[in-house]
C-alpha cells in the first residue's frame, strides 16, 4: 500500500513510508520480545497519552492514563465493560477531548485536534458500520477510502492520471483484506466477517501507522474470530496497533503487551506472561469475568 505518489499527498505519503520502515524494524523487536518488555532499550514511542483525564459532566470516566505504545507493537487494551476503553480510543481519534493531559502522536500533540486531521497525521481507528456505503460496492468503498487519502480537491486532470494508480492500489488492498472475490459486491450485502474485515480496511485504506481497532471481532464465532485474528496479524505487520478485545486467547495470542483499564485506570501493562501472572490483575478482572 505504501506507494510514492502526488502533489496533494507527497507529505503524508512520505511520511507514512518512513514510519512503516521504521515501523517493520521495531515491529520484528517487539514481536521478539526485547523492545516489549524493556520500552527504554531503543525502542520509540509512538503514541503517547500522559496524565489523561475524561469526565462526562460531573462523573469522571477516565482518571489519569498515562500510557506509552511503542512503534510496531501489538498492544490490547482489555476491562470490564465500562472500564472506559472506547472512551480512551474516542480521546486519542479525535472524536472526544480530554478534560486535562495530553495525547503525543509521533511527538505532536494531537488532544483537541479534528479527527480527520489526526486521521492525516497517521492514525486511524476503524468504526462499526458507520464508514462504510452499503449502497456500494466493496471495491467502490475501498477506492473511496484511498481517494480520501489523496484528498479530492486536486485538478480534474491530475485526477485523470491517478486513477490506474489509485484502482491498482485499490485492488492491492482488496487483496491484502482477502476480499477479492467480493470485490462487486454491495457492501451491505457481505456476510458479517466480511463487513468486519471492510471496516478494518476502510480504516487501513488512509494508510496510517498507528491502527486502534475497537472489539474487531465482536459477535463472530469461533471460526470467524480465528480467520480474522490472521487478519488483523497480516494487516498490521508494519504497524502499530492498539487493539479492545474480550477473547483472552487473542489477546494473549496476538499482543506484544497488554494494558489493563479499570475503572478509568491502568492498573498494569506488560507482556501477555506479566498480565497473566499479575495478581492484581487476577482479582480486579481475569479471575471475576473471564477464564483464562
Ligand atoms: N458520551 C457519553 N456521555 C456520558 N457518559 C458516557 C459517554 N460515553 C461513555 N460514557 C460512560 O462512560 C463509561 C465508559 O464507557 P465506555 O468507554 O464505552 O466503556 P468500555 O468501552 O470500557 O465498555 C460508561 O459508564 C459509559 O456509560
Ligand atoms: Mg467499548
């Protein structure tokens, strides 16, 4: 996906070239364990949240996160069910601001800023539903997220000439999400796996760094979790991914490291084996609501 390309995007463009190089690097660091467990041996912080704070009129949701992702990591969010998770993610796209701390994307302070701007900045979270056409297509879709990218104010005959390039990244993708054989089929019309994995395309379609996926895999089954684990694990090879999830078995399969939100708090992060063998995190969550 990562092709040079054109006036309008020549920034981010490059820009996203240069993370995912440093990225694929990190990547392979952490998935070996070493930049995982010790952040502070070379490894660099892509995203980080400090000291925030969310509270819906009087009621405090989020109290204090400081938290710190490290470029090309896999790293799950897990907690109760009104812990605050899709809050945290709402905070870091864009779509709410914090009551107080601030929220570093790549070392600029991104709290406050409009969603698609951090969107252009490398950052993308898949929605439910809500970004997708069922009216169209599924390659029609997945243009239409590309096209957003390249930004759609440029010349008509510069369009002209991007378009092979834009339909050729867009068949790439399309491929990339295993979707080719569905590639006319109206968005609305694919089965539920199907859908889900569109969404995570759509968001992938802007070519970020950094990918938030809120309970991907809600409501599947066993064989559809599975099939979308492998996915989400292609996908976000040279990625960053901040990841909700139930499923103790992906969580604990597909993360470098996991945080633990409690409450509005992180009580713990750490590697999967650190998570699972943390008492606190036992008693506060494993032990009560999910069998490990
Ligand atoms: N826009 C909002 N206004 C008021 N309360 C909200 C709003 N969004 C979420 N909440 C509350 O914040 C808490 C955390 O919600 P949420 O972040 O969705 O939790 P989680 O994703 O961990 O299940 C819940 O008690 C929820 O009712
Ligand atoms: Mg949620």
């Amino acid at each position: 996906m990562n092709v040079p390309i054109v006036e309008n995007a020549a920034e981010s463009v490059a820009g996203n070239a240069a993370g995912n190089a440093a990225g694929s690097t990190a990547g392979h660091a952490a998935r070996n364990g070493a930049a995982a467990r010790n952040p502070a041996a070379g490894a660099r912080t892509v995203l980080e949240l400090a000291g925030v704070h969310k509270s819906f009129g009087e009621t405090e949701i989020i109290r204090g996160v400081d938290l710190a992702l490290i470029e090309g990591e896999r790293h799950a969010i897990i907690g109760p069910n009104g812990a605050g998770k899709s809050t945290l993610f709402h905070l870091i796209s864009g779509q709410l601001q914090p009551t107080r701390g601030t929220i570093t994307l790549d070392g600029r302070q991104i709290q406050g800023l409009e969603p698609r701007v951090i969107n252009r900045m490398g950052l993308a979270r898949s929605f439910q539903i809500t970004n997708i056409f069922p009216g169209h297509s599924v390659f029609e879709n997945l243009r239409f997220g590309i096209l957003r990218r390249y930004g759609l104010q440029y010349n008509f005959w510069r369009r002209v000439a991007q378009v092979r390039r834009i339909t050729e990244e867009t068949e790439q993708l399309l491929e990339e999400l295993r979707l080719l054989k569905s590639r006319d089929v109206l968005a609305g019309e694919l089965s539920y796996s199907e859908q889900r994995s569109l969404e995570i395309g759509m968001a992938l379609a802007s070519d970020p760094r950094v990918v938030l996926l809120d309970e991907p895999m809600a409501g599947m089954s066993r064989e559809e979790t599975d099939y979308t684990v492998g996915l989400i694990r292609q996908l976000t090879a040279r990625r960053t991914l901040m990841i909700v999830e139930h499923d103790m078995d992906v969580v604990f399969s597909l993360s470098d490291r996991v945080s633990v939100l409690v409450y509005g708090q992180i009580i713990a992060t750490g590697t999967p084996d650190e998570i699972r063998a943390n008492r606190q995190v036992q008693e506060a969550y494993l032990g009560t609501e999910v069998s490990v």
